[in-house]
C-alpha cells in the first residue's frame, strides 16, 4: 500500500475513498479516532495498492485539489 492524499478529517477521506472505489480503485483510511492529538489536527491518510497509486493521485487532484 501507499499514501496517496492526506486529507484534514476522516469525513473527506472517506468521501475520496468512495469515489476511488468508484473508479475501481480499492482505498482505504487511516484515522486517528480522536481527531487531534496534543491540539493539532491529525487528519486522515488515504492508502491504494502501489498500482493504483498514480491513478489514485491524478483523480484525487481532480477531485478535491488543495483539500
């Protein structure tokens, strides 16, 4: 697996990994349940197969940019 997008919180992870499994691209999310670790927001990574990683980045880039 490889990172492919960090994104601020797991509610846009989430919604990246939906429209990743859309284009047939299995994704998955790690999260820190808290959200926030010592006050500084931890965010949430999207990981894809290293296959699908360049793919994954091209679409995420078109999806969400600078999120």
């Amino acid at each position: 697996m490889v990172k492919v997008k960090n994104f601020p919180n797991r509610g846009f992870a989430d919604l990246a990994r939906q429209a990743l499994e859309d284009e047939g691209i299995t994704a998955w999310v790690s999260a820190r349940d808290m959200g926030m670790l010592m006050g500084t927001p931890v965010g949430a990574d999207l990981y894809v197969e290293e296959d699908d990683g360049a793919r994954a980045r091209e679409s995420l880039e078109e999806l969400f940019g600078d999120i």
